[in-house]
C-alpha cells in the first residue's frame, strides 16, 4: 500500500502515472488538495456553504484514506514496485479520490467566480477555458488509435448539453422551445444509434482483443458456444465473454487436482482454464498447470499453444460420475 511507501521514487511514478493517464486537470487538483482540505474546514464553519462543504470535506477525506491503505496499489510482488510502474493500477484505483479532488477545485472556482468583478470573472473563464482544451489535446494525444467515430455519440451529447442550456436560458417560455426540444430528441437518437454501432465493433473485437493482449487463442475458442469455466489465473475478467455468456468460478487458490475436479461436479463446469508461465514469487495458481496435466480424470481440451491451457474431463471419468 502507498501509506508504507512515501519515499520520492514511489511518489515520482505515482504522478507520472497521474500525468501520463489522466491530464493537467488532475494534477493541478492533486496538487492544490491539502489547500483544498483547508478551505472545506474553513467553509463548513460557515451557515451558507456549510452542508455541501462538510459532505465534499468527508468524501475527500475518506477516498484519501482509502487510496493511501489500497493493497496492490504499489506492488503486488515483494520489491518490485511493478504496479506503480505499470501506472494504470494507480490511477484505477485512485479514480475516486482524484474526482473528489476535481470535484472540490471547481467547487472552489465557482465561488471565487461569483467573488469577482466582470473583468475577473472573464480572466478566470478565460483560464478554465485554456485549462480545459489543454486537457483533452493531452487526452487526444495519448491515444494510441484515433478514431472519429469514437466521438460522436460524444459530440452530439456535448450539442444536446449546448442547446439544453440555450433553451432553458433564451428559449423557455417562447414559441421557439418546441423546436428546440425537437432538434434535442433527434441528436439524441442518433447518438443512441452511434453507441449502438460501438457496441457491435466492441463485441466483435472482443477476443481478438484479449487473445492478442496475452498472446493466446483461448478466448476464440471460447466463444464457439457458452461455457462454465473454473478459471486458475489471476485475470478472470476475459473468461466471461463480451455478452457474460459464460459462467466463470476463480477459486481464491489451488487446492490441488482433486478439489478441481470436485469443483467442476458441484457447479457442473466444463472447462478448467489455468495460465501455466505464472513463475511469480507471490502466485495463487503456480501448481496448477503441472498437477492438472497429470491427473488421470482431465484432459486438454485443446492443444496448449499460449500460457493459458484449458483442460476438461475425460470421457471415461464423465462416466463413472
């Protein structure tokens, strides 16, 4: 966890992390929380701001807590610090504090912008304008596949947000909101109809997608047909399938060949899917693949040319069952 680590090495990759997968806006709130946590102390005291500070003060303080004490934020083998090098693990699991950061840096912004005259009201707009372009040219710039499509359920959404506002604001109570609320229901239908494209090419690259991420083909064929899958391997999310069309059972370790087996008639699964390269100092699955390849009631279900092998039970002991 974070909280035993605090040393500038894990604090270097933690915002390089930050930086590299969220952006500017994150950063700065990041930075400016300890300010932040002050000025929710000092605004709950007050009877105006008093109800929304103490709730932001308490979710900020708790997501804080929570992030410094998150086992495997860090390292999940001694020594190694892989997961704060890795960098995805310690934005993931800090998504809740880091939003309660932003969060409570725009709380602030907006009431220092009610503070000011015109001239610094448009000085601060001006900022949080640059601010924000900033962060979506830094977004747009880590993708690694850029593709339009992507954004336009996005962009009719940001139209949609656009004339609601023009609406509620100019339009209401004249003759012009019906139109309006009109072009509003058509952007919307076509951003459900864009989303709907975006799913079907999710679904379709789904397997393709993991089996090139861990460099396997398991997972083409498991999409045949359903199954009910025993899953020895510390990443049991792919195993589901795109549709949850297979049912997946990760027991916390491996008890040996036997309580596979046992398994597999209790819940009545098929398949038994173990990753046979998992060498790692801390492995809740090392045994598996070895122990399983000899027992005398599985077989492979189907030649293991990736570190993921899938065993079932053979023929003869399905009939003795």
């Amino acid at each position: 966890m974070l909280l035993f680590h605090l040393d500038g090495v894990a604090l270097d990759l933690v915002l390089d992390s930050i930086w590299q997968r969220c952006g500017p806006v994150q950063m700065l709130s990041l930075a400016a929380a300890p300010s932040l946590a002050v000025y929710l102390a000092w605004d709950a005291h007050r009877e105006k701001g008093k109800f929304q500070s103490t709730i932001m003060g308490l979710c900020l303080l708790g997501s804080s807590s929570v992030y410094f004490v998150t086992p495997m934020l860090v390292e999940d083998q001694p020594g190694t610090l892989n997961q704060l090098i890795w960098g995805y693990t310690t934005v993931r699991y800090g998504l809740s504090f880091l939003s309660c950061c932003t969060i409570v840096l725009f709380m602030w912004l907006a009431r220092l912008h009610g503070g000011l005259n015109l001239q610094g009201r448009r000085l601060l707009f001006g900022l949080v304008l640059l601010l924000t372009v900033y962060q979506v040219v830094h977004c747009l710039l880590r993708m690694q596949i850029f593709r339009p499509l992507d954004f336009v359920p996005l962009a009719f959404f940001a139209v949609v947000a656009l004339t609601v506002g023009v609406w509620i604001v100019r339009l209401k109570h004249t003759k012009r909101y019906v139109a309006a609320t009109g072009f509003c229901m058509l952007l919307l239908c076509i951003a459900a109809l864009s989303i709907g494209g975006l799913s079907q090419r999710w679904h379709a690259g789904y397997c393709e997608h993991f089996d090139r991420y861990r460099s396997t083909s398991v997972y083409s064929q498991l999409s045949a047909q359903p199954h009910r899958i025993l899953v020895l391997d510390e990443r049991s999310y792919p195993y589901f399938g795109s549709r949850r069309q297979n049912y997946v059972q990760q027991p916390m370790l491996f008890y040996g060949s036997q309580d596979v087996v046992s398994r597999m008639d209790a819940a009545q699964l098929d398949l038994v899917a173990a990753r046979q390269d998992n060498q790692n100092a801390i492995s809740r699955y090392q045994r598996a693949t070895e122990e399983l390849s000899k027992s005398s009631v599985l077989e492979e279900y189907a030649p293991h040319t990736s570190p993921i092998r899938l065993f079932r039970r053979t023929e003869d002991s399905l009939q003795k069952r």
